[in-house]
C-alpha cells in the first residue's frame, strides 16, 4: 500500500461506505509477505497524484512490527523518487491478514489483505472503506488474466472497479 499517510487524515475528514464483503484470505505468513512489491493499480488519491513507478517495500522490525518503505516517481518514470516510511503491526485481532499501517505519529489506518496469490506472487489490499483499493504484484507487471481476475474479485466485494487506475512501472534493475 503506497503512501498512506494521509489515509487517516482522509478517512476522517470524508465519508464512506463499507464494503460489503471485508473477508481477509484464510492464511498469511507475514515472513513470505516482505519483500518488494509493485503497485500495478489503485484507486486514485491525493496522496499519491502524479505518483507512477510506485513499490512498498516490507521489512521486519523489532517487537513485531514491520517497516514500510513507500517510493513512487513524480510525475514519470523518469521523475524526483518521492519516499515515504512508516511501520504496521498486526490488529487488534491478531489476524496476520488485517494490519494497522502508520505514516503519521499514533494515527493508524487498515491495511486489509483481501486476496493473496498461493505463491505470494499478488494481493488484493482493502481498507475498512470503499475509498481505497490497491493491487499488488512481486513484478512490475501482471498478466491480464490476474489482473482482471482481481479485478472482478474487487467488483465482488462492493468496489466501484471503474475507479481503478492503471500504475505505469519501471522494470526491476539486476
């Protein structure tokens, strides 16, 4: 999930709608879900705008708690990289599939995992409303298959998939 700072600021300034269908995946490993991952769409913000080229980046912390590396290029590929870092834990719940996400001091937002691939290869990321949505992959690309498999899996649950903006990425550097 990128730059989610203003996420807590936004939700509580704007009203929303639930969705309809919040059930987090079944199983998640937290170890496998680390790692780098490229933001192929999400829906559209002001704390992303102009925002392409855009990877969160997990990485485990002291006493549970895991660092969130978000970078994105403004305006093109080519652009300043813009970096955002906060950390998450795990919810109330204890549900590795539902964490709190921080960009901004105590203030803490969903971050819900709503589909995730066997291989850890995508994932589907919720809040606990409709205004935020995000689709994920291990690659820079996904093929269309997933994509509009997600993308379906999204319009299931509620979300307004006409609001889904396409990500433009670069390719990995070996």
């Amino acid at each position: 999930m990128a730059f989610t700072a203003i996420i807590i600021i936004s939700t509580a300034c704007t009203s929303s709608q639930k969705i309809k269908n919040m059930e987090l995946v079944d199983e998640v490993n937290l170890d496998r879900f680390l790692g780098k991952w490229y933001e192929i769409a999400r829906f559209p913000h002001s704390f992303e705008k102009g925002l392409v080229g855009v990877t969160a980046t997990y990485e485990q912390m002291d006493k549970g708690k895991i660092k969130v590396i978000n970078q994105g290029y403004k305006d093109s590929l080519d652009g300043e990289l813009k970096t955002a870092i906060g950390k998450a834990k795990l919810a109330k719940s204890g549900n590795p599939a539902h964490l709190k996400v921080s960009f901004f001091w105590i203030f803490y937002a969903d971050y819900l995992i709503l589909e995730l691939g066997d291989n850890y290869e995508y994932a589907l990321i919720g809040s606990s409303s409709d205004k935020y949505l995000w689709i994920l992959s291990r690659s820079p690309q996904m093929d269309d298959n997933t994509y509009n498999m997600l993308v379906q899996k999204a319009k299931g649950r509620g979300y307004d998939i006409d609001k889904l903006s396409l990500v433009p990425q670069k390719e990995p550097q070996n």
